[in-house]
C-alpha cells in the first residue's frame, strides 16, 4: 500500500488580477500548507476503485465518482502515460468540502503522486503540471506541498521563502461557498483590477511574516463575507486569539486561519473555535 498525505492549502495572501483571454484570472499568492490533511492509500487492482471514509465523507456520498477529482486525476494519469493497470484507491475525508483549503486539488495531486510510485511511471515535471493543471489551478502547487509562489491562473509554480517555525489554526463555520460565484462578485465590485503583485518574505522571521501578512490581503474576503457573514466573526476572534500573529480568509472561503509561533497557542485557538461549534483544525505549517 502507498500513502499519501493531501495537506490543506493556505493563501497567505491571494492577490486577484484582471480576466485573461482563456476566461481565467490572473492571480498572485503565496501557498503553504500544513502537515495535517486528508489521507489518500493506493493498492494494486485489476480497475480503478475509490472508497471514501472519514469524519467529512458524507459531504462527497451523492458525489459520483466521475465528478471526484481522484477520478479523474487518476484516469487522465493513466490515459496519458498509457497504464493499463487500474488501482484500489482510498480517500480518508478530514477536511471540509468547498471551504478554501484545497482539499479537492490536494487530493488529486496526492493520488498523481501515489499512483506514479504504484504504477512506476516516468513522467517529466513539465508533463505532469500540464496534466496537474488541466485538473484544477491549485492542483500544480499542491504536487510539491510545500511553501509556493503562484503565479498565471495557477500554472506559474515556483518555490516560496523559507518560512520559520509555525503553527496554523484553521476554522471553518460549516458553511460551503462555490469558487464561481465569490470570483463573480469580485468581478462586478472590481471591474478594472490592477495586475497583481507577489510581495517577498524578507526573511524567514516572525517580524517578517508579520509584516508580510499587514502589507498583503486576500482579494475574495469581502465576496465571500458578503455570503457568509460569520467569516467576519471568525477572523477577528482568530486574529484575538493568543499568540496570534495574522489572520486571515483562504482562497474563496469559508475557512479562515490564524498562524502562530507557539504550538499550545494553535492548539488554544483551536479549542475556543470548537467551543462555538465550528470545525477547527491546529497543525504545524511544512516547511521548505
């Protein structure tokens, strides 16, 4: 059996540009991921095979499996590298759905990583971010899982800044929020945006970092606010919380994050956002 870890994604900031001709927008941001996430297994099979579990599983039970993004990273793997071998492929659901971190693209860029050890494949990183990229504009991030500057719509993949030590607390309301129609919103708000900027971490500090996060934002926070008003609520509890030293909304929403030195501090934050019955969730940031 070989397992992969699909970790949440962060935007520690996400800057959104102008539409481009092929109808997407042009982005900036900053990715990092945490080390805790969902778990994808695969095993040798004669076809391909997908069984869900986990506390979030429910969310994916009317899903079919030809609209699972695992589905079809694991088809569009096989048809481009010509595998004829199928895999028994598993999915332990802990993230939320449709909440901003990623979990979808992360998985899927979690089984092209799994299935090219089972099935052996050669593939070079050019090929394999195209095909990354046909399935999602985070999913080329996600491959690597680790701290990333993205650029394009989501294609333009380099190695982010050496972060120091953290710690994230994610919390979500419960709330699903659609990608399509928060980016929409931007649009009639913001019909002539500036092409975005990627501001650099000076340094791997906290000074740093903190500086980074006052100097940046995420531009589809007040979209998704304007849809779920309780993520107003959550970022400025998280941002109260102690030890806090940013807090902020990823991507569309709703899950929102605080990042903290202090481990105790996360795991804190964690238990009061519990308290109010949200799904929350601390875990250490991967590092370069």
């Amino acid at each position: 059996m070989i397992r992969e870890t699909a970790p949440a994604k962060l935007n520690l900031y996400l800057h959104v540009g102008p539409v481009r001709r092929d109808g997407r927008h042009a982005l900036a941001s900053l990715f990092a991921f945490t080390e805790d996430g969902d778990v994808i297994t695969v095993n040798p099979a004669r076809d391909l095979s997908l069984m869900i579990s986990g506390p979030s599983a429910g969310a994916l039970a009317n899903m079919p499996h030809s609209d699972n993004l695992i589905w079809k990273a694991a088809e569009l793997l096989r048809e481009t590298c010509d595998v004829s071998q199928g895999a028994a492929i598993g999915l332990e659901k802990n993230l939320p759905t449709a909440a901003g971190i990623g979990g979808g693209s992360a998985d899927a860029a979690a089984t092209l990583r799994a299935l090219i050890k089972l099935w052996n494949i050669e593939i070079t990183n050019d090929v394999l971010s195209q095909l990354a990229f046909h399935l999602g504009a985070d999913v080329p991030a996600c491959l690597a899982g680790a701290p990333a500057l993205v650029a394009g719509a989501g294609e333009e993949v380099s190695p982010g800044p050496a972060l120091p030590p953290l710690w994230a607390c994610l919390v979500n309301p419960g709330v699903e929020i659609a990608t399509g129609p928060v980016f929409q919103a931007f649009d009639a708000a913001n019909p002539a945006p500036a092409a975005p900027t990627a501001p650099a971490l000076a340094e791997a500090s906290y000074d740093a970092l903190t500086q980074l996060m006052g100097a940046t934002r995420n531009d589809l926070q007040p979209a998704a606010i304007a849809r779920a008003p309780e993520i107003a609520d959550i970022i400025k509890r998280l941002g109260h919380s102690r030890g806090a030293l940013a807090a902020r909304m990823s991507g569309s929403g709703a899950t929102c994050f605080a990042l903290f030195a202090d481990a105790a501090d996360a795991q804190h934050a964690q238990a009061e956002a519990r308290k109010q019955g949200w799904w929350a969730m601390a875990s250490p940031l991967i590092l370069r």
